[in-house]
C-alpha cells in the first residue's frame, strides 16, 4: 500500500534537513550553514504511532542561472503538486520573511493540509517570536529545534493525524509493474508496445509526460497494471530543465508496484544516471527487472547480448538477482520475454518457502560453511522462519545477532537462491536472538 508522501518546504538554511534527519533518525541529509548545502532531493521513511510515511527533504535545490526566490518558488511548486502533506519550516530567530509570504500565498492555492513549524526556538527567549507566523495565515505556529529535537513529536503528531487511510491496495493475483529510468531511454513507448495501441504520446523530446498513467490489461490469461512513471504536470521551460524533480512521482509509482522495471537506452549504455533512478525500487525491497530497450539499434554480433550483460552486472552489483531482458519497443522484437520475466520475478516475489525446507537448507549451509568468528563470536542459527512474501522476508533465530558478518548474510541469501526461486526478487532477512528457556 503506497505511503503517505510528506515533504518538507521552506527557504534555504532554516534548518529542513535538520529536521529530515530528527524524523527519520538518520543523517540521511548533510547539515551545514550554507545557504542551499543540499544538492539533490533525498526522502526517507518515518514512522511515529504505528504510522509510517515517506518524508522528503526538499532542501537546497540548485538550479544554475536563476535567481534564489525562483529555485525556492520551484521547490515549493514541486512539493505541493507531489505531497500529500506540507510541512513549511521557517526560521523563528530571523522571522517573517519576503521568501515566506511568497511560499505562503502558493500553499493558500492548494487544497493540502500544512504545518507550519517555527524552527530554531533553542531557548524559551524565542517561543514568543514564533506567534509572528500568524501572520502567514497557515494555522497554529508549533515552536521546534531541529537540532535539539524540541517540538518534534507535535509536528509528528500532526502529521499522523492528517493521514488518511488508503483504499488502494496491490491484488496478489494482478501483476503490478512500473517503469522507471532517466529521460529519453523509452519508457513511454514500451508502455505503448505493451498495451499495443497508443495510450500515452511518444515523442523523442526528453520529459515529454506529465501524468503518471495506470493502465489495466490482460494478456494470456494473466491481469497486469502497467505504470508509466511521468515528469511533472506544469509546462514551461524551467520544469522542461530539471528531469531531476520528477523523483518525488517516481517514487509514488514505486511505492504502488510489485515489479520496478529499469528501461536502459541499448544504443548509449550504462549511465551513472540509469543507478540513480533504481535506488528508490532498492531501498523499498521491490522486484526487479533490468531492461535493455533501443536493442535494434545496437550493432550486434554472437557475442554482443552477453558482453552487455556482463557490463550490467560488473556495474549493478546491488542488482545481482534481477534478470536482464533485451528487447525493441519500437520494433516490438523479444517483447514476449518481457512477459515471460514479469510472470517469474512476480511469482518469485510471492513465493513462500516451507519452514521444514528453509531449515534444512539454513543448516546445511552452516554445515557447508562455519560462519566466522566477528565480534568477539561466531553465529549460530537455531531455527528458520519466512513471515512474510512480497518480497520474501525471512527470520533467523540465532545465538547474537551481533555476530552476523555481511558477508556471512550474503552467503546465505546465495544459498536461497541456489535452492528457491528467488529471480527478481530480493530477499529480506532479519536476525532475531533466542532466547534461553529456564
């Protein structure tokens, strides 16, 4: 079920990813008095009263050649359009500013509940000035420190309050799908090669999608809903500029799929860019699927299909379970591989694994190969569970958690999926410590 997607507004240096960090309890963002220290949009996942949600810090977007009020007028317009809650921090000690009406009159367009969070009110000498904010007409002003955390759990607490339950939930018989990858590598026009008709226009001018398009069929038998991750809504120049901003879009469609697919342009080759894009679908455990677009336009011989392979492995690492499929949306050339991976990697995805089964190969491996000894001791696993599918999460009862070495957990999860069809899917595995029984 997607999360609910708060995202953090205001001018630069009052302190947002001060407060980003205090959330989700994490130096996710980097912290410095420079006004706009913070180069690229950075989210992370909170939760408060058994309430999670998706928290991005818009901090410190730059764009070259514009003036200051036009980069902070762009981070609101883009927050607003995205989030499903705005939390406006301003900065107490200075008060009310010119860049604070002007963010202000823009939250008073949107039907989007906001909290204003006065931050910086280390001392009881400040609260006094927070009653200033009244003046922007946004509701109650809530007194905060970032820095030391003051005032926090009330703006928390106002968030959870404002969440409202979603109806929308993933059908474990319907393959849910979207499709994600830097501008221009072809997304739209696989989704049209997908559905095969045109439901979404296709133009080779980068960032041409606005919307983000869900898209029921049928194919063979089998439900899907493809999602078309899009660029922003608003038209003009500046939006045209900064592909960058859609990740707040992309992020929502990720959250709402089973199976992320990463559309690569075949004719260019692997980007920094292309890694970028697929951390989203990595850090929320989804499925996942490499795919090689524009392959008609590769000059190719025996050897070509697996020495681009290989480059993708060598270069994503992290994605070592995820097939890789080539194809031509123009062309609609091995399209039906894509199918035949969607359906594996989705059953993958939601296999359960016998609790008899998962010992026996969990204690095999020990037997195979004695975890080391770290931490002043070596693991021990007494018992194996899966609690979960979607992706597959399971639970290792052991001796200390604490003597688990990554490269032990890595070996076992090699283990898994020697033995279980794990393709695609990535395998979440969480220690727990037993506990002696008197």
């Amino acid at each position: 079920m997607p999360k609910t997607v708060v995202a953090i507004v205001g001018s630069p240096n009052v302190g947002k990813s001060t407060i980003f960090n205090r959330m989700i309890g994490d130096r996710r963002a980097i912290v410095d008095d420079e006004a706009g220290i913070t180069r690229d949009r950075l989210y992370g996942t909170a939760s408060w009263l058994n309430k999670s949600f998706t928290l991005i810090d818009t901090g410190g977007i730059e764009i070259a050649d514009r003036p200051f009020q036009e980069q902070i007028r762009i981070q609101a317009n883009i927050a607003i359009e995205e989030a499903d809650i705005i939390v406006f921090v301003v900065d107490g000690r200075i008060g009310v500013t010119k860049d604070d009406r002007m963010v202000s009159k823009i939250l008073h367009k949107v039907n989007k509940p906001v909290i204003l969070a006065v931050n910086k009110i280390d001392e009881n000498a400040f609260v006094g000035g927070a009653a200033e904010f009244y003046a922007l007409g946004l509701g109650d002003p809530i007194p905060v420190s970032g820095l030391h955390g003051v005032g926090i759990g009330e703006v928390l607490n106002q968030i959870v309050d404002k969440i409202t339950p979603s109806k929308e939930e993933i059908q474990e018989d319907v393959i849910t799908f979207s499709l994600v990858g830097r501008p221009n590598v072809g997304k739209s026009s696989l989704t049209n090669a997908i559905l095969n008709q045109e439901r979404v226009i296709v133009s080779d001018i980068s960032g041409t999608t606005r919307d983000s398009i869900d898209t029921p069929f049928e194919k063979d038998g089998q439900k899907y809903v493809v999602i078309d991750t899009a660029g922003l809504k608003k038209k003009g120049k500046i939006y045209e500029s900064i592909d960058k901003y859609s990740a707040i879009r992309a992020l929502k469609a990720i959250e709402r799929s089973e199976i992320v697919l990463l559309v690569i342009d075949g004719s260019e080759g692997i980007l920094d860019q292309d890694k970028h894009v697929i951390q989203y679908a990595t850090d929320l455990h989804k499925a996942i699927i490499i795919v090689v677009n524009k392959w008609d336009l590769v000059d190719k011989d025996t050897n070509t299909m697996s020495s681009f392979e290989k480059d993708i492995r060598r270069e994503y690492k992290f994605l070592e379970y995820a097939p890789v499929v080539f194809l031509s949306a123009l062309t609609k050339r091995r399209l039906n591989t894509l199918f035949e991976a969607l359906v594996k990697v989705h059953e993958a995805y939601y296999t359960r694994i016998k609790t008899s089964l998962l010992n026996d190969v969990m204690q095999e491996a020990q037997v195979m190969n004695l975890a080391p000894d770290f931490n002043g001791g070596r693991l021990k696993i007494y018992f194996a569970s899966q609690v979960s599918t979607a992706p597959p999460h399971i639970v290792l009862v052991v001796n200390d958690p604490q003597f688990m070495h990554f490269s032990y957990q890595r070996y076992l999860e090699n283990k898994l999926r020697e033995v279980f069809n794990f393709e695609g899917t990535p395998i979440k595995i969480s220690l727990k410590r037993h506990t002696q029984k008197d």
